[in-house]
C-alpha cells in the first residue's frame, strides 16, 4: 500500500499532461515519405468515400432502404448490440481512464523499463480517444450543418432532403456519426495491431453497415461516416509520426508502432510497484 501511495501524485497530473503535450509540440515534424501508400493517405481515403458516397446517393440509397425493411424483427435486438459499438464508449471509456491513471503517478519513482511500458501504454491510449473523439465531434458538426434527413424523417420518396443546421437528430444524417466512430476505432486498432488490419478494419465496417440494416442511416451517410473517421486517424497518426511519437515510417513508408519497451514491464505495477 505505501508503496502505491509514494508514487501517486495527482496534484501533478495538469503539469504532467502540459509538459507532454509541449514535448509532443515542440519536436521538429519530419517530412512525409514519398512513397506512403496510397491507403494510408487521409487525403485519398477522404476523397474515395465522399466520391463512392455521391455514386451511392442516386444507385443505392433507395434499393437499400427498401431492403432493410426486410430485415427479420428476431435480428434486430442482435443487430442493436452490434451497432452500441458505433458509439465508441468502451474504446473512449478505456483509453481514457488509462490516461488519467498515467497522469496521476509520478512515474518517475518507478523502474525504467516499467516507466517507459507505462509511458508507451499511455501514449497509444491518448492516440486512441484523440483520435475517436476528435472524428467523432467533427462528424456531428458537420452532419447538424448539413442537416440531411434519416430515412425515417424523409417526406415522399426522395432520398436527398435538407434542414441545414436544424441540430435535430432526425435530420443529421450525413455523415453517420456511429460509422464514423467505427471507422476511427477501427483505424486506431488496425494501426496498433498491423498484423490484424483487414480483420479489424472489416468488422469496424460491418458495426457501420448496421446503421443502414436498422434503418437509421442511408448507405451514403455510412460510406461517408467510415471515411471520415479513418481519414481523420490517419491524420492524427501522420503527424504523430513525422515526429516519431507512437508511430514511425517503416522502409516502406508505412505506418507502424514507434518501438518500445514491451508491457510485459507492466507486470510490476499489479504485484508490488518498485519505487526507487
């Protein structure tokens, strides 16, 4: 016990979190390499989706709005639980209290390995809510200002109906903010884990196909909801790597995890922290 107490510090957490940020800031950014992946440019994955969300308006909005209709009632409790993903709180909720835990020691009385497992822990958790949190704010601001009406608020047989910053749910629609939290959680996991990219990134979009089977959103919102929330980590990720700070640029110029030290560090932290 006493040893937990020598290393918890709250009163300085504030300085703890300015002093990282400012470290963070200060770093002088490198240049992008020229041969990153198409993939892995924000640019590029932004402008896809708006350009497959625009196609999908007039060929696929109607049709799939039709079909979902369909959709068997015993599914839709399962299909309710699946989408509850979209909303990010357990990524948000977990990274977040990583974080706080992080500023509230001082870890500087702990081992080293232990300090920097701890500091890389951190800083991927603080990567992660940025990352969801911040897509998930710039997709409720745009779809309010867009105002685009959800399939059930729409009059007739139109797809394409506007109350431009009604800030109603009923007509924010465009972009789905549920699909854009899976496309950012779904980014911020497939870059922690490479290994396991395309089976993460293709269950983040089957929680964003959801939002059309339950009716709530037209395939055009969640195309462009998963766009906006990868390309929004991808960002986040890209200057983090320009200044080797929890990613780097490998030979090929892609994103991977900065090196450090293994969490297997981590261990002494839940048996009997060693102060110094």
């Amino acid at each position: 016990m006493r040893s937990w107490l020598a290393i918890f510090d709250p009163v300085g957490a504030l300085e703890r979190c300015r002093a990282a940020i400012a470290a963070v800031l200060a770093a002088r950014p490198k240049p992008c390499p020229r041969c990153s992946p198409l993939g892995e440019s924000p640019a590029v994955v932004l402008v896809m989706a708006l350009v497959v969300a625009i196609a999908a308006i007039p060929l696929v909005d109607a049709v799939a709005f039709s079909m979902s209709s369909l959709i068997a009632p015993e599914w839709r409790p399962s299909l309710q639980r699946v989408t509850a993903l979209g909303e990010g709180w357990e990524i948000l909720v977990g990274s977040g209290l990583v974080v706080i835990g992080f500023l509230v020691i001082d870890s500087r009385r702990l081992p080293a390995p232990t300090r920097a497992a701890l500091q890389r822990l951190a800083a991927l958790s603080a990567f992660a809510f940025a990352s969801v949190a911040g897509s998930g704010l710039m997709a409720a601001l745009v779809k309010n200002a867009i105002g685009r009406a959800r399939p059930h608020a729409i009059d007739g047989d139109a797809v394409l109906q506007f109350h431009a910053f009604a800030f109603q749910p009923r007509y924010a629609a465009f972009p789905s903010g549920h699909s854009t939290t899976a496309g950012a959680t779904a980014m911020v996991l497939a870059l922690m884990f490479p290994r396991w990219r395309w089976p993460i990134l293709i269950a983040g979009l089957l929680v964003a196909v959801t939002r059309t089977l339950l009716e709530a959103h037209f395939p055009s919102d969640v195309v462009a909801g998963v766009g906006l929330g990868m390309a929004g980590t991808l960002l986040f990720a890209h200057l983090l790597a320009r200044r080797d700070f929890v990613f780097r640029y490998d030979w090929e110029g892609r994103l991977v995890p900065a090196p450090g030290e293994s969490f297997r560090s981590l261990a002494a932290l839940f048996s009997r922290p060693q102060v110094g």
